[in-house]
C-alpha cells in the first residue's frame, strides 16, 4: 500500500511523524508521504522538518517516508510561486487542495494546480471536463479520496478521468490513527467510486511511478 496523502502536528495532524510512521507501518503500508498543509506563513518551517524527519526514520524502519507538501487554500494566482518555493525547500512532490465540496475553496483553484504542476490533485470536488482533460495532458494525478466528505465526490472524478485518460490514486488524507487504511480497503474505496480491477491495478501502478521519481524509494 502507497499513501501519498498525510498529515502530522506540523498541520493539523494529531500524530507526530515516528508515531505515524509506525501506525502506517503496522497496517501494511510501505510507503507514505508527509503532505502537510502550508501556504506562504509556514511552507519555510513545515518542509524542511518533514524532510529531517523523513531521512531519519527511513534509516531505520522498512517504512519508507517520502516530504512532500500539500499546498491549500493558496490563492488560485500565488500556486506557482508556492511550488517553486516548496520544492526548493526540498519537498519531492506537490498536492494541490482542490474545489472539495466540504471547504470554502477559491475558484479556480483546481485549474491553479495543475497549471502550476502539482504531482497530485486532492480531493478535486466537481471537477469540470476542461480541467480534468488539463490534468491528463500534464500528467496531474486525480485524487480518489478515503476521506469523510471529500469522497464525495469521487464518483464524478473517477468517470471524468476515465474520459479523458487521467491518472488516478487513491489517498486517505489521513488527520488521525484511525483515517489510515490497508490494502484491502483501498481496493474498496477505488470500487466504490464505480472502478474495477483493473483500474485500482493502474491506480497502484501510477503510485509507484510516482515514488520512484521522487527517489525517496525505489523497491
């Protein structure tokens, strides 16, 4: 199981990274990124932490943690020059907060973040066809979310992205201990969303893709 979507007390997590780390580990996942929520008041204190923290505790446990950040509420104008910033403070991979139904997200967001090359698109809401055909030309992987209330909408993103040919992943968006999730439930998320086998295969696929480009973890 691969989880790119997680946060920690450096957000608005409840668990400090170890603990994460090893609650994760214990339910089978192997790989985990650490996608905090930063703007520009804290992405220069939030990033370089979870990349500390990451080189630690990857050298000691089979757990593999991958820093990366989760850009939210960013005014739809700025998401570019946060990016920049954020991945020159050292995060490997990008999630933009998109338009979910349950937040007061700006307009425009969505399309902000995959113009301005995020790796994954969270929880994109009521995703239009033109955005999702955007995501699919540059590569933006579309959120399925395990997540209470930003699930939503996943029905809608999954057909969209079937359309268009967008890439898929399934998160948990994970605050708490028990928002964490193995295998055999993500597989239950993706085929709720009205997917099959072999699109949570594809789905699995596309996150592996993803880690080992990041260079955090290769196996």
């Amino acid at each position: 199981m691969i989880d790119l979507h997680t946060h920690t007390l450096l957000s608005d997590g409840e668990l400090i990274v170890s603990e994460l780390a090893r609650r994760a580990e214990e339910i089978g996942v192997r790989c985990l990124g650490l996608a905090d929520h930063v703007d520009a008041s804290n992405l220069d204190l939030v990033i370089p932490r979870l990349v500390e923290a990451a080189e630690q505790i990857n050298f000691y446990n089979r757990i593999k943690l991958i820093p990366g950040a989760e850009l939210t509420h960013v005014p739809p104008g700025m998401f570019e020059a946060i990016a920049l910033k954020a991945r020159s403070l050292g995060a490997v991979f990008l999630i933009g907060h998109g338009e979910t139904l349950v937040e007061p997200v700006a307009p425009g967001t969505n399309r902000a973040a995959i113009e301005a090359g995020m790796d994954i698109l969270a929880h994109p809401g009521l995703l239009s066809p033109e955005d999702a055909a955007l995501a699919a030309e540059r590569g933006v992987l579309l959120e399925i979310s395990a997540r209470k209330g930003h699930c939503l909408t996943n029905g809608h993103v999954a057909r969209l992205a079937k359309q268009v040919g967008a890439g898929l992943v399934v998160n948990t968006d994970a605050h708490a201990p028990g928002d964490l999730i193995g295998l055999a439930f993500a597989r239950r998320v993706a085929l709720g969303a009205g997917l099959d086998e072999a699109d949570f295969q594809a789905m699995r696929e596309r996150a592996g893709d993803l880690v080992r480009r990041t260079g955090w973890a290769t196996d």
